[in-house]
C-alpha cells in the first residue's frame, strides 16, 4: 500500500464532491477501508457516495446498530458495513461479506477491527483531524493512484 495523496475537507461541499467522484470511478468487486475517529465524517462521506449510486438524495442511515445496508445501484450492489460493534474478527466472517464483495462494492467503517480480513487491491480512507483542520488520505495500489488521479 502506498500513500496516493490528501485533502483538505474545509466544509461539506468538499466531502460530497469526494463522495459522488468515488462513487463515479467505483466499480464492482472495489473495497473501500473507511478510517477514522468518532465523528470524523466516515458515514457522511458514504453517504454522498450511496446516493451518487441511487441517483437521488435520502436518508442513508449509519449502519453501526444493524452491522451492514444494502443499496442496488446501475453499477452493482453495495454494501455499507460498520464494523465498529463487533467482538472479533470472526463475526465478519459469519457475515458473509466476504464472498459478495467480489460482486458488489464493499464500503466498511472501522475496518481497522477486520484488519485480517481486509483484500489487497482495497483502498484505504482515512479521515482524521489536523490541528483545526479535517484531512482525507488514501492508500492504495498502482490502480488505485491512477483511478484517484483526476480526483487529486
């Protein structure tokens, strides 16, 4: 994994326009790692995400309670995971997410909890705060930095 680049996110405008260019250069079979502290942005951030997918703006929940949504979009289905709740890494496993991903788009919060379990080819989001400042980074492959290129 290298590092590809960074943003600034100075206001919400900038995190939907992150969400929706992701959305746009997503494909099936992609696994988002989305990291970050509590309130970081990681839900809002998938949310302008789904919704680029879904063609309309509604109410995306956090899937912290439920573990994992669903959401059928043109490109494939998607799942929105948090892995925030779980115990170990082995209630991942008795999901079965990890056989639907390679159809479908994988978008996991604290994936840092299923670390073990976590592909390769994925790209890595990381939101976090800098001084007063919230900044997004990504991680990833040689793909990955080519399709991220437009965006940085």
């Amino acid at each position: 994994m290298m590092n590809i680049g960074s943003l600034k996110l100075d206001n919400e405008k900038i995190t939907k326009k992150i969400g929706e260019k992701l959305y746009k250069i997503c494909k099936m079979g992609d696994f988002f790692a989305v990291h970050g502290s509590l309130g970081a942005g990681k839900t809002t951030l998938i949310r302008y995400f789904i919704n680029k997918g879904l063609n309309k703006t509604t109410y995306i929940p956090s899937p912290s309670y439920n573990l994992y949504f669903t959401y059928k979009t043109n490109k494939s289905e998607i799942f929105h995971f948090d892995a925030w709740r779980l115990n170990d890494q082995e209630e991942f496993l008795n999901l079965g997410l990890l056989e639907v991903y390679s159809r479908s788009i994988l978008l996991v919060e604290w994936a840092n909890k299923i670390k073990g379990f976590l592909p390769k080819n994925r790209l890595d989001i990381n939101i976090f705060f800098h001084r007063e400042n919230r900044i997004l980074s990504f991680k990833g492959n040689a793909e990955w930095k080519k399709r991220l290129s437009g965006l940085l």
